[in-house]
C-alpha cells in the first residue's frame, strides 16, 4: 500500500495519453474537502439512484455546482435542480472548485472551469460498474476525480468495453485526471473492502469534476 511510504510529498504517475494520477495532491485539503461535503449533504442528502433499467445504485451520490447528474426511469442527465428536495443543487465550495482546477493544470489542462460534482458515497461492497462518461457537452474537458476515505481498485480500459483494464490502487488524497485521447476510456470501481480510515471512517467519497455544458 501506498501509506507505507514516509514521504508525503505528491507526485505523478501517467496512466494513459491524456491521462495521469496526482498522488496525495488532495491529502493536505482532505480535512477541508470533508467537511464541505458534509455542507452539500446537508442541502442535498445522499442517496442511491435507480437506473434506467431499475438497478439501484450501490454508490450513493448527490452533487453540487450549477448542474448535478442523476439518473431515473427516464434515462441520465444534468439539471440544475435536484429532483428529492426540488431545489437547486448547493453551490460548489471554493475549496473544490480551486482543487480541480489545480489538479487539471498540472495534468495539462490549464483552461478548467468545471460546472458540476457528482460526489459519489462508497461503503464496503459498494462498486461502479464499467462505463464511459460521455453525458457532458463539453467532451474536449477532462474528468477531474478525487479520492478520499478507505482506497479502492480504479479500473482503466480504452475506448471499447473489451479493451483489458488497468488496475490502479487509489489512496486517501489521490487525484486522476483524464482527456484528450482518453476522455472517453472505460473505468469502474471494484467493490470497496471493508475497513476504518482515520478521518473518514468506514466510507470512501469520489468527488468527479466535469464540464457538462
């Protein structure tokens, strides 16, 4: 595991053209990043959506930031009102909004302005399956993804669901940012394996940046 390692300065690893893992660039701001989260649960609580085809959802989520992305009987999209309380979604805290930027900045992409955060809830068991994010208008914005809480196995495949799958161990604080040539690769999350993280507890949180509009 990444933890054994003494030296906690952040560095990178290239995963694929157009993409690249931020190890620990979130470490220092977690304490801050966690209790924002709990602010947009708060407005916006939790909770696990039902897909188009009736699967309901192991990972909760909610978002926040001018749209949110959720899912119903009817298909996915982006709005900017939550469907369980009606309202708008909260508005996206500085401190996520200053993260993403600076992490897409140091993956090469200087110009992002991101308008939406899925903030995904994972608690042992919990998975995502294999998919593209490809509900975005802005297809040329990368994906700006950090983890906090208990580490999880990120699968990273290619443009075509049977392209064989990296499999990159993510750790409190870890931040992956995909685009370019990679914007629209397969990924998935492994079920999470039960455990105690010392800040964050039993969970994992996944907040995803992206430019919908």
């Amino acid at each position: 595991m990444l933890d054994l390692f003494a030296d906690e300065t952040p560095w990178s690893e290239p995963l694929a053209p157009g993409a690249v893992i931020l190890r620990r660039l979130a470490r220092e701001q977690s304490a801050e990043l966690l209790v924002a989260i709990e602010q947009v649960a708060t407005l916006s609580p939790f909770r696990q959506m039902v897909t188009p085809g009736g699967y309901t959802m192991s990972v909760a989520m909610t978002n926040c930031g001018p749209l949110g992305w959720s899912t119903d009987h009817r298909g996915y999209c982006y709005s900017p009102v939550d469907p369980l309380t009606a309202k708008p979604w909260p508005a996206m805290p500085d401190v996520f909004c200053k993260l993403a930027q600076a992490a897409a900045a140091r993956a090469g992409y200087p110009a992002f302005q991101p308008d939406a955060c899925l903030i995904n809830r994972y608690q042992p068991g919990a998975k995502l399956s294999l998919h593209q994010d490809k509900d975005e208008a802005r297809l040329e914005a990368p994906i700006v993804s950090v983890s906090l809480g208990l580490p999880a196995t990120f699968q990273f495949g290619g443009l075509k669901r049977t392209d064989p799958l990296q499999r990159v161990w993510l750790e409190h604080g870890d931040v992956v940012v995909w685009g370019g040539a990679s914007r629209l690769f397969y990924h998935a999350v492994l079920p999470l394996k039960a455990g105690n993280h010392p800040q964050v507890g039993p969970w994992r949180y996944n907040l995803t940046f992206r430019c919908a509009t």
